[in-house]
C-alpha cells in the first residue's frame, strides 16, 4: 500500500518539475520580449508628445467647435477600438480590460474594432457587434500598421454611424504594475489648461488655408501616434502580466515539489518501519 502510494507521489513530483519547466522558460521569454517592447513604448513617446503639443497649440486656435472632430453630438452610437493579447496565461491582463470595457459599454448602443486575438475571441461570444478583427498585429506593430484602422474610425464617425470613439487598452506603469484603461479619442478633447496659450511672448503662428483646415487634416496623424503608442504599451503590459504570472506559477510549483517531497519521505519512512515491525514480529515467532 505505501508502496503504491510513493510512485503517485513520485509520479506527481515529476509531473510538476515538467511544468516548472515550461512556466521558468516562459518567464525568461516574457522578460526578454517586455524588454523590446518598453523600448519601443519609449521611443514612440516623444512622437506622441509633439504630435500632442501641436495639436493642443491647434485646439487653442479653434476653440468654437468648428471642427467634425471636435464638435459635441448626441450620442446614439459608440463605437469601442478594444486591444488586447493575442495569448492567455498572463494573469488577470485580459480579463481586467473586458471587465473595464463592458463597464464603460454598459447602457450604450456599442460596436466594437479588436485588436489581439484574446479579444476576437471574447467578443466573438458576446452581444455587441465587430466592425473588424486585428488579431496577431501587436508584436510587429509599425506606425503604418495603424493607417487601416483609424481611416475605418474616422470614416464611421465622419459618416454618423458613430458619435462617439473609445480606445481601450492596458497602460504600462512598470514591470510589476499595469492600468487598464479607456481613453475617448472622438470627438477629441483637450484639457482647457492645456489649450491656453501660456503667458508671457509668444510665437505667432499662422496657419494656411486656416486652423480649421490644418486641425483637421492633423487629426488622422495625431489618431495614428495615439492608436500605436497604445498598441505597444498595450503589448508591453502584456509581457510584463505573463513574467508576473509564470514567476509566481514557477514558485508555486517550487513550493508543490518541497512539499511532495516532504510526503514522499514520510511516506518511504513508514514503509521502513513497517518492514521493520514485520521482520521483528516474524523473528519472534520463529523464536517461539
């Protein structure tokens, strides 16, 4: 009986250093693409904050709503651009944006863009309807790659299919912290301190044919910075939440095998002692 029940302890001890195995492997592989990928979300930073800069200086310029982009509307239908993994065993990372999104969602006549194939996947099974799928982008995401979706956002909401544009995507704090987040992109919006003009001299600038015109046709550009750096820090965030959960999966499964061990030992010294019982009990009894 204690045996058998060793070689399931022992069976089970090895079962778990193979799959500690495979999650030390992962890990190493999260780490090494998070790192590629924070490098990217830094270099894509300073894009995002002179495209953001020169928009904020445009916003200031026309600050009557002229702009399709700009100008409030009624909202009947939303549309919500929804980025994120294209694998699991990342911890929370998926599950937590959908929760976010569904949130925001609620209560709205929303459609959905996504991109990563866990999100093509999820709403895939729900009730709101996708525009289109961009599974499988992120890793090798160029400022190009953004041109195709945004031209398809713009072209809903210019067209009134849509009111009102939502980016939801997981903000990269730091390795160890991850913000999931959704951010209205349409109609733009710009904090009002921001679009002062700040005091003091200042540069004239003017603007041909007009600010309107140039705000406008800056629009897509500035759409195109936000919808990349979202994607990279979306990906990043995403590397980082599966270094997170294979580390604590490869500790876990350390903890599993001590234990196991601890059983086998146990269990391998009570067969000791029963042989031992046994051999003395048969001794005396020949004795007698």
């Amino acid at each position: 009986m204690a045996s058998g029940n060793m070689k399931d302890i022992k069976r089970r001890i090895k079962s778990v250093q193979s799959t500690m195995q495979i999650t030390k492997a992962m890990e190493l592989v999260a780490s090494s693409k998070m790192r590629r990928a924070k490098e990217r979300a830094l270099a894509a930073r300073p894009y995002f904050n002179t495209i953001y800069q020169t928009i904020t200086r445009l916003a200031a310029a026309t600050r009557d709503n002229s702009s399709v982009y700009t100008r409030p509307r009624e909202v009947k239908n939303s549309l919500f651009v929804v980025i994120a993994g294209d694998r699991g065993l990342a911890g929370g990372y998926n599950a937590n944006l959908f929760k976010l999104a569904a949130a925001q969602m609620d209560g709205k006549n929303a459609q959905v863009i996504t991109i990563g194939k866990k999100a093509q996947e999820h709403y895939a099974k729900r009730a709101w309807p996708v525009t289109q799928d961009y599974p499988g982008i992120a890793e090798t995401m160029k400022i190009s790659d953004t041109h195709e979706i945004v031209s398809q956002m713009l072209e809903l909401f210019r067209g009134g299919a849509v009111d009102e544009v939502y980016l939801c995507y997981t903000r990269f704090i730091s390795p160890l912290q991850q913000e999931p987040t959704c951010i209205q992109v349409l109609p733009a919006r710009f904090d009002a301190q921001e679009t002062e003009p700040a005091s003091g001299p200042q540069v004239l600038t003017e603007y041909d044919p007009s600010p309107e015109a140039v705000f406008d046709a800056v629009i897509p550009e500035y759409l195109y910075g936000v919808l990349y750096g979202a994607v990279v820090e979306s990906y990043c965030s995403e590397q980082s939440a599966r270094r997170m959960a294979m580390e604590a999966a490869s500790d876990n499964a350390g903890e599993m095998i001590e234990n196991l061990n601890l059983s086998y030992n146990r269990a391998r010294q009570a067969a000791i002692t029963q042989e031992i019982t046994e051999i003395v009990a048969g001794s005396g009894e020949v004795g007698a």
